[in-house]
C-alpha cells in the first residue's frame, strides 16, 4: 500500500495541478462577477487556450464544460438560452480543438500556426453556434427572441475567441510558451 501510494504521489506534477486549479477556479468565479459578454467571453477563451498550453488538451477540454453551467446560473447567459448551454460546451470544445490541430508541438509553437489555429478555432466556433442558435430557435424560442439570441450568439462569439486567443498569445508569450 505504501509503495502505490508513493508512486502515485511521484506521478503528480504539481505545477500542473495548481495551473489546472488556478485556471478552473478562474473559469468558475469569473462569471459571477463579470457580465460583459465582451470582457467575459475574451477572458474565458483566453483560459481554454493557456490551459491547453500550460496543462494539456485533457484538461483544457474538462474546462471547456464549466463556465457555460456557471454562467447560465449566474445570469450572465438569459435562462432562456438554458437549451444553449450543451452546445456552447460543444463550441468551446471545437474552439480548442481547432488550436490543437494547428499546434504540432506545444513546447516549440509557430507564431503563424498558433494565429491559424485560432483564426479557424474561432471560426468553427461562430458557425456551430450559428448553425445552433437557428435550428434551436426555430424550435424552442419565441421569433421576437431570435434577434437577441443571435447577436449573442453570431459573430460575437468569433470575435470574443479570437480576441481570447490573441490574449493567451501574449500572456503565453510572457510565460516563454510560445
């Protein structure tokens, strides 16, 4: 029992950890207190693009599902867009999966691969939700919402995560990660 307990306390990678911690918690706490879809939004797609380089695809596809909850239960996405949520997840997911394909090596990043990624990241990102909103508005939500909906979930969200990833570039770039 000791010795498996040993060895799996020599696998943590603490750094790691308290990066994975920092920036969960970031992601947690940051919409409660911010409700500007134009600080918000940059600043948590900023958080999915570090946590991709400082502790993985893994962990950064794990944050892709929490603020989008926290979000639609601090207010700062309407109630009426609740159906949204899984699907803001699944863009989140696509936005960072996008910069991972871009990214051959995360320990020596091209300045124009890493734009790239993002540029496409973030696009994939506006067209699922864009193809999104309007199927599930069309499905479940009053016409005179519609408009409402899609400016918050239109061209908004590329701009928000490319201006996110333009934001990681330079803290990453503070970092020495890219």
């Amino acid at each position: 029992m000791q010795n498996t307990k040993a060895r799996t306390i020599s696998r943590v990678d603490t750094l790691a950890m308290a990066q994975f911690l920092t920036l969960a918690l970031s992601a947690s706490i940051l919409p409660f207190f911010i409700h500007a879809q134009w600080i918000t939004g940059p600043i948590m797609n900023a958080i999915f693009v570090l946590s991709l380089f400082l502790v993985g695809i893994r962990a950064s596809l794990s944050l892709c599902l929490v603020p989008s909850v926290i979000a639609l239960s601090s207010g700062l996405i309407p109630a009426v867009l609740a159906p949204m949520v899984p699907f803001i997840m699944i863009s989140n997911i696509i936005f960072v999966l996008g910069i991972d394909f871009f990214i051959k090596d995360r320990n020596q990043v091209s300045i124009m691969n890493y734009f790239w990624g993002a540029f496409v990241g973030a696009f994939l990102k506006f067209i699922f939700l864009f193809l999104s909103v309007n199927i599930i508005s069309q499905l479940l939500i009053q016409k005179e919402l519609i408009i409402k909906i899609s400016q918050i979930m239109g061209s908004a969200q590329f701009v928000t995560a490319f201006a996110g990833a333009f934001l990681a570039f330079f803290i990453l770039k503070w970092l020495r990660k890219v």
